[in-house]
C-alpha cells in the first residue's frame, strides 16, 4: 500500500510471475494492477485485481479500511484483470453498491451470472458521485480500450482515476529500467493504439480538468508536471511519428537479406539518418510494432517465401494494418532467387492503411546482392535521406 494523497491510498498489487500480459505481451519486468481507496464520509473504492491476487488485495483493502466498511466499488474498466474480485467484493460487504456504466453492469451478469442492477449506481457522461469532501465526475470513455470503459475525476485533489489509459507495463515495486514512455508507448500502441480517434476524443474532454496525478490501472501513479504523459498521449493518439529516422524490420533466413538493411542502414547513418533494424525472427512483433509508429520512415525488408511473405513479417503487417497504422513514409527490399514477389505481397498488406507514402525505388535482391541491387539501395537512401 502507499498514499496516493492524505485520502487516497494505493491498494493494488504486483505479478512477478506473468510472462505474458494478455496472453501475447512480453512483460520482463512484470505487471501491476492498480486499485484505489478513496477515504471520505463514505468511502470508495476504485476496480480491483486480476484474480489469483484476491487474497492479497482484500489484505491490502482491510488495511486501508481500518475497521470501515466500503459503501462504493467503482468499475472503470470491465477486463478481467481489473474485475475479476467484483463478486467476492460484493458478497463480503453486502451493503456496498457497485458504480459503473450500464454496458459494465451487462458485462458483469454475463461473467458472474448475477444481476447487480438492484445494487447498482448506474453512470453516464458527467454523474457525480459525492463522497464528502471528495466529489468524483464521471467521463466516458469508450473504446479505451473496451466500450463500457468509464474514468472519473476527483476535484478535491485534481486526481484522473484513467482506468487503462497512461498505463504502461512493469510492476511498480522496483525501478524501472527504461523512462515510462518506453513501455507505455508499446503498451498504447499494442492495446489502445487501434482506437486514436477515440483516444483524442478523450484528452478533449480531459482538457478542461485541472489535473495533478493520474492514477492507472497499470503502472506508477503519475504525478508532477502530467502535461509531459498528456502531450505523449496527444501525439501517440494523432499517430504522429516522433522521429524522422527510419526503421527497418526485417527477415532474412540465410543472411542475403540481412546484408542489403545492412547496406542501407550503413548509408543512411552516412548521410545523417537515425537509424534502427530488427530481425523480427528475434524480437516480439509488439517491439517492432511500437517502432514503425514511433518512425516516420519504414523499410520493410523479407523473402519471397512460399508464394507469400515470411511469416513473421506477414505478422508485423497484420498487426500494423489492425492498428491503423497510417501517416508514414514506407520502402520495401524483397528478395526472391526465381519469382521476387515479397514488395507487391507486402503492400497488399497495408492497402486499407491510410496517408502512407510509397518510395519509387523498391530494392529487389535476386538471392545476393549484386551491381544492380546495390545501386537500388543507394537510389533508396537518397529518397529517404
């Protein structure tokens, strides 16, 4: 537990033991859910935790309770790592009632198979919830990342409760070993990052608020100058590249491949560009995911390869067409020793992305690098460059 303020307090708990948040997000360094108490005349008490952490939480509540009993369990987000304990909640203290959207409240009987509606605050666009001191205003927040998602704003101490948005992954109990924009930027770009209309709907509304810390469901309570998470937020959201360099990911099963990015990001660094390249075969798709938006230039690199693509670069462009992935500067160097047809396979892939501009030059290697493809990668970096 810790103080969020006076009157909040931090109730939520770390997993050391996840490999993988949603079953497909590598967590090195873990996960937190993050649940809150807010003491007041009547007390209040923000979602709870992923499931095998039950015991812990209500250990972790009781605490926070000394000897009260909670009047209110505030639903912002209907994921199960958030709301699993809704039930047990609400049988151990039976007086309580439960705050949440009405499409939350159909989630929950679908789940439980209980009706709480008899107990059930339901909420809409602008609810107030009075607490005492405390008066908690509700904002609709759909599809971040789900359609019942709501977050709330307590005016007494200028809190945002922001459910899954500015979450990021790691547990919060030890130092973190990269900035928080690091994996926040691959935690919105994974989860949230399909939905940027809806995100830039959000800080509109959000904007108005005189906020000072904002509390997520996962990851640190963001205190201090919030304007640097909201700025990030606003930029991620708009799908705007946050560096003009380029980023090559790539795939290459006996090294021709590989030599030709390496050709290329050699030349580019000659000529003054930031660049990155992935093996996708060695990295998570999220890692090379969160780096095509963060560029505003991508080359995309692969084989011809069964007809098609390489697997792991037909992943990446699934993935990136899903996310809406838009407003970028692409290229392409395919390989092929009979029938080169990776480029033309590849932007197929990205036909339904949206302000995307296409290189002239398209490097095509014939199993090796020779003469020819070496001048097409040289043409490549002064388009780029």
């Amino acid at each position: 537990m810790e103080k969020v303020t006076d009157t909040i307090i931090h109730i939520g708990v770390n997993d050391h033991n996840i490999h993988l948040f949603e079953a497909q997000y590598p967590v090195p360094q873990g996960m937190a859910y993050n649940s809150y108490v807010i003491l007041d005349e009547k007390i209040a008490v923000t979602d709870t935790v992923e499931e095998s952490f039950a015991h812990q939480w209500f250990a972790n509540l009781e605490e926070a309770l000394q000897g009260r009993k909670p009047d209110y369990l505030i639903v912002h987000h209907m994921e199960g790592d958030h709301s699993a304990n809704i039930q047990a909640f609400m049988e151990k203290y039976p007086e309580a009632q439960v705050v949440s959207s009405l499409a939350a409240l159909n989630m929950m009987k679908c789940y439980f198979g209980v009706d709480y509606t008899p107990r059930a605050i339901p909420v809409r666009e602008g609810f107030v919830l009075e607490l005492g001191k405390h008066a908690l205003q509700f904002i609709a927040a759909p599809m971040i990342h789900w359609p019942e998602v709501f977050m709330s704003y307590d005016a007494c101490d200028k809190v945002l409760f922001s459910a899954d948005a500015f979450g990021t992954f790691g547990a919060s109990d030890q130092e973190p070993e990269e900035p928080w924009e690091t994996e926040a930027r691959r935690y919105y770009y994974g989860i949230v990052g399909k939905f940027g209309t809806f995100t830039e709907t959000l800080l509109k509304k959000a904007a108005g608020l005189d906020i000072k810390t904002i509390c997520s469901l996962h990851g640190p309570v963001l205190t201090g100058d919030v304007s640097h998470y909201v700025d990030l937020y606003k930029k991620w959201a708009s799908y705007t590249p946050e560096s003009d360099g380029v980023f090559i990911p790539y795939t290459s099963i006996y090294g021709h491949t590989e030599k030709a990015v390496q050709l290329l990001a050699e030349e580019l660094k000659k000529a003054g560009k930031e660049v990155v390249t992935m093996n996708l075969a060695e990295n998570d798709v999220s890692y090379a995911l969160t780096l095509a938006f963060y560029y505003k230039n991508i080359v995309f690199a692969t084989t011809t390869y069964n007809g098609g693509i390489f697997p792991t670069m037909e992943d990446l462009l699934f993935r990136l067409a899903d996310h809406s992935f838009c407003k970028r500067r692409v290229g392409f160097i395919e390989n092929g020793s009979w029938g080169p047809a990776a480029a033309k396979t590849m932007k197929e892939k990205l036909v339904a992305c949206k302000e995307l501009e296409y290189t002239d030059t398209t490097v095509t290697v014939k199993g090796a690098l020779n003469d020819v493809s070496v001048e097409a990668v040289k043409k490549l970096v002064a388009e780029l460059a």
